[in-house]
C-alpha cells in the first residue's frame, strides 16, 4: 500500500540494466559429485565395507559355496526388493507383498491339487490371482485416495487370514498339499527352483531371474518413456498429471509389477519345498522395503533405483549369512539389520545432500 | 508501442461465469493479438484464476463468447485449450523438482526411438533440444541432468515457459509468473516473457504487480470483482495512473480520506499513525 504515497518513477533504467543471463556461479560438476549423486552409491560403499568386514571374520564366508548361499538368499529378497523399489519411486508402498508370495504359491498348489490338473495350470492360476492382488491394491489406492499405507495393510491383514482360513478348511492343515508327484511338477521345478553350477559357485536360478529382473528394471527406470512417468509420479503426481501422464495407469502397474514379482518368489518356494506353509511371509514385506530403502529409494517418492535396491538386497543377505558363517548368535541378526537401516538412511540422506550442494 | 494491428488470436466478448447465484465474472471483453502482451492485474478474489480456468478450459464460461482464430469455441477440458495452441503455465509450474531438467522438459511428450519392445527414450536428442531451447531464450544451464529442485525459481518458471512455447504454444497464459520471486529473478522471467511475445505468441499476463506489468504490457485489464474496471492500450495509460487504479482507484481516494478524517482527531502524530493503520 505504502507504494501508493510515493509511487516510484517508471523503472525504465531499471528494465535497461541486463538481468542474470547465464549465472556465472554454476558450475560444471566434477565426475566424483555426479557420480556421488546417483542413488545407490550409499549403499553400494556400505555393502563394499560389510563384505570384507564379514570375509575377514568369517572365513568359511570365502568359499564359493557359501557365497553363493549368500547370493542366493539375496534373490529370494531382491526380486521382491526391485519391483518394491519401483512401487516406491512410484510414491507408494506394499504391505502386503509379503504374504502375496504365500498366496500365490498357496493358490497354485492347492488349486492344482483340488481339480487333479497340471501343476502348471496352477502355476498360471497363480500368476493371474498375483496380478489381481496387485491390481485390486492399485484401483482401491486410486479409487478411494486412501494412502497406500493403509490400503495394503489392509489386504496385508486379509490375505494373512485368506491363507490360514482357505488351506485349512481344504487341507485341515496348515500347509498346502505336498505337489512333488503331480503332472509337470519337474518341468515347473527347473523353471522356478534349479541350480547350475559356474565355476566355483552353485547358482540357483532365483540368482538368474534376480540380475535379470534389476537389469531389465534398471532400463525402464532410466531409458523409456514408462520409467520417466514413475519417477514423475512419484515426485509430484499432481504436475504429472498437468503434462498428461497417466498417472493412475503407472500406479497400477505398479502394484501389479510387484504382484508378479511376489508370484515368481511364491513359484520358487513351492517347487524349491515341494510345500508351502499358509502361514509364511509375514514380516517378509518389511526386508523388501528395508532393501529397498537401504539402497536409496526416498520413503517419498520419486527417487531411486534399482541397483541400489538389489545392493539393499545384499546387504541384508551378508548380515544374515555372515553372522551364522562368523559363528555368532543368529539372534543378533534384527539387531544388525535395523541399525543397518537406520546407518544407510543416514549416509543416503548425507550423500545426497553433499552432492546436491556440489 | 502503440495500438498494434496484429492478428487476434483469441478473444472474448462480455464473458460471464455464476457459480450458482455467485457472479464471479461479469462481461469480461479481453482480446490477445499476436506478438502482444495483455497484462490482467487485480486484487484477490478479483476473477483473475476464474478467468485463467475458463480460458485453459478448466471451467466453461456461462455468459458471453469465446473466439478462438475466428472460431466460437466453448472448451469442456484442458485439452481441448491445449489442442487449439493455448499453454498454460500456472503458479505451481507443474515441474517435477526431482527429475532432471530435460526429464521435465519432454515429461509426458517423449521423444522415442526403436521399435517394439526396444521402444527407448532418445536421451541425446532430447538433451539438445532442451539445451537448444533453453539457449534460444538466453537461460544457460551448464547441466541438464541437473534436477530441477536445484534451479531457482525464476529458471524454474523459464524452463515451464520453454517447454509450453517448444511443444506448439499460440497463446501462453502466465499465472503470477513473478508473484513468489525476488527482484533479479522477476527481471529475467520478464524478459524471457518479452521473448516470448517477440517469438511471436500471443501472450496473457496475470500479475498482482503493476510494475512488472507496465514493463513488458502492450494493454491492459484490470478486473475489479469480476468486472473489467480499467481497459487501455499502453499508449493511453502511464504507470502511476496503473498502480493507483491497481490499488483501487476511487474506492482508495475514499479509504485515504477516512482515514485522515480518524488521523485528525488523534493529534499531530497523524500521517504515521495513518500510514500503520493502512498497512494493517
């Protein structure tokens, strides 16, 4: 208002003077703060750090065949970890994706079993029931814009009770019937639970379908169209969608991703156990973001990575594995993990706070 | 700089809106011509975003006509705006602040390469035409994979004009682009709007600010209530007369006389306790 009492000459002079063109105070940045600033480098020096703490005090560690235990519980957790990942660059959360493992495996055995069919009817059975799950959490996120929180909590909680209630109304038990003697079960089994041998370690195909799985997410994130629009909804779903971003399409493609990925693990348990039991995978939803989050994923949204997400993996696997092979207590094992987490979420958040000042 | 005999791009006659028995806007005239800027100024709740919505094609008007390149169009979603070449760049930008500066650029228009299942971001092509674009408008950004909560304000705002303009803009709509930025960054935002008039779009200006308004303006409206309370060409009209029709003209002459009339029963200390009672 004061404006009005001395109304100031027209700026002509003011407009004339050239406004910043070019800011001479940015510069180039040097290679060390680009390459600082990519998600999964807190991790990555982490899980650099924890291998050789744990292959010094661990020597048995060295062998090839505990390796490749190591990377083998890796998979179990880093499949599920990649498309958590995603979900969560996408700005969301699963907790349901834990026991959607056991579902899917619950639904392939005993749907085989009940109507005498091949296993592998079952196993497709299953991978529609997984993809449902994902889409039915995605259209209740998107239709009632409840967090997503919230709404896999609640299917969280239900497919717990679906698990526990249907096998034991079908079997009276609490684990699915036993499938080794049924048609295809040997074809399905070197699909989703084989090993091969290279070099000195034993591979188990979940290692294969693990790499190939971060590898194929690591190029959708970064080089295609749909990777841009999961990042964008993300960060800010609502400019997203100014731009003209389908964002409920990504979100639920998201949900459904993770689905499959909870389907592939499910496969690998059933025919790695020839049996699953109704009351598996809870808590396995927490390992899943834990991975995820201790490879750079932001708890909000829109930034992360694959990469760092099967680090997160590792990590997670190393601890475990090298506390049994260090001859320690395996109670210690949680203590471990969550200071892992919170050490992680600390060095991300210094990080890329540095790189982002460089 | 006087009246222009260019082409009008868009323009409306005696436009209205009613949210139920609320009159938000009143026989609004408003024309936009090429390579001209049209400064819309006025206070809150002046009509100035109900006037925006119904232009970007948010809300659709109730009263009047709306002409589009000699067409009467009537727009049911923001796409049918955007597909008659009208951009419109609001307050909140719709950038993504942690996606990078080429991301945001082509976000929801990417440019691809391959086929089938290879399909992939044309990450090279993209980056040259940002940094093209961005160049052409005199914003030099030595990063493009910077991410974009890094920039400031005002180049945030360049960077969300360059995008509308390169993706086919005709009529750019600024809403408030300098409302949230200091003295620097407001200068090189309006000069990047004067490029953007001289690259020959017509362009809608809403401010608060009638400084920044008369800077760069070739006419201007102010809305007053929903109604136009002042229309004129820049030839017709200096900047003291804007500001103080801005800061509401006759209704402000009555206040200032209110006032004096309070001030004068208080005692000497008039003008200063008048002037803090304004402010607050």
């Amino acid at each position: 208002m004061s404006q009005v009492q001395s109304t100031p000459t027209p700026p002509a002079t003011h407009a004339g003077t050239p406004a910043v063109s070019g800011d001479d105070r940015v510069g180039k940045r040097s290679l060390l703060s680009s390459l600082f600033s990519r998600p999964e480098i807190g991790s990555l020096i982490g899980a650099l750090g924890l291998l050789v703490l744990f292959l010094v005090v661990a020597p048995t560690l060295r062998s090839g065949a505990s390796f490749s235990t190591v990377l083998y519980t890796s998979s179990t957790i880093g499949i599920m970890a990649v498309a958590v990942a995603l979900l969560m660059i996408g700005g969301e959360f699963d907790l349901s994706a834990g026991v959607a493992v056991t579902t899917a495996a619950l639904t392939a055995a005993t749907t085989a079993y009940q109507l005498r069919l091949n296993i592998w009817v079952g196993v497709l059975l299953a991978l529609v029931a997984a993809l449902a799950i994902g889409a039915f959490n995605g259209w209740l996120f998107i239709r009632t814009g409840l967090p997503s929180f919230i709404i896999t909590l609640g299917s969280f909680f239900m497919l717990t009770g679906l698990n526990l209630g249907v096998t034991k109304v079908l079997s009276g038990g609490v684990s699915s019937p036993r499938i080794a003697d049924m048609d295809g079960f040997e074809s399905a089994r070197s699909v989703f639970a084989s090993s091969v041998g290279v070099g000195p370690f034993n591979l188990r195909i979940t290692v294969i379908y693990w790499i190939a799985l971060v590898a194929v997410a690591t190029w959708l994130l970064l080089r295609t169209r749909v990777g841009n629009w999961i990042f964008a909804v993300g960060g800010d779903p609502a400019a997203a969608r100014a731009v003209g971003v389908p964002v409920k399409a990504v979100k639920i493609g998201l949900f459904m991703a993770v689905g499959f990925t909870g389907w592939l693990v499910g496969m690998h348990l059933l025919f790695n156990f020839n049996t699953v039991q109704s009351g598996e995978g809870i808590g396995n939803e927490l390992l899943y973001i834990v991975a995820a989050v201790v490879g750079g994923c932001l708890m909000t949204g829109g930034y992360g990575s694959a990469i760092g997400a099967a680090i997160g993996a590792f990590i997670y696997a190393i601890v475990t594995q090298g506390v049994v092979y260090a001859g320690w207590s395996a109670d210690w094992n949680k203590l471990f993990l969550g200071a892992m987490l919170v050490i992680a979420t600390i060095v991300n958040l210094v990080v890329k706070n540095q790189a982002a000042k460089k | 700089m006087s009246e222009n005999p260019n082409t009008e791009i868009l323009s409306l006659t005696d436009v209205g809106k009613s949210y139920g028995n609320v009159h938000a806007l009143r026989g609004v005239s408003l024309a936009v011509r090429q390579g001209e800027i049209t400064c819309v100024l006025g206070d809150n709740g002046a009509g100035k975003s109900t006037l925006i919505k119904i232009i970007a094609g948010l809300h659709q008007h109730s009263e009047g006509t709306m002409v589009v390149n000699g067409e009467d169009v009537h727009f049911t979603s923001p796409r049918d705006s955007l597909g008659r070449g009208i951009a419109t760049v609001y307050q909140d930008l719709a950038l993504v602040p942690l996606m990078s500066i080429w991301r945001n650029f082509f976000l929801g228009q990417e440019v691809r390469k391959g086929f089938g299942p290879f399909r992939r971001l044309d990450v090279a092509r993209m980056m040259e035409v940002t940094g093209q674009e961005l160049a052409k408008m005199g914003i030099s950004v030595p990063d493009l994979d910077r991410s974009v909560g890094a920039l400031s304000g005002g180049q945030r705002q360049c960077i969300a004009i360059a995008r509308a303009i390169y993706f086919g803009a005709k009529v750019l709509i600024l809403d408030e682009p300098t409302a949230a930025l200091g003295v620097k960054q407001s200068g090189v935002v309006l000069k990047y709007v004067a490029k953007a008039r001289d690259a020959g779009l017509g362009v809608i200006f809403i401010t608060h600010n009638p400084h920044h308004a008369y800077l760069v303006g070739n006419h201007f409206v102010i809305l007053n209530r929903g109604r136009v309370s002042l229309d004129s060409a820049r030839a017709d009209i200096t900047l003291d007369r804007l500001t103080n029709e801005m800061a509401g003209g006759a209704e402000l002459e009555a206040l200032s006389h209110e006032l004096s009339s309070v001030s004068s029963s208080t005692g000497p200390t008039a003008a200063a306790a008048g002037s803090r009672t304004t402010e607050g």
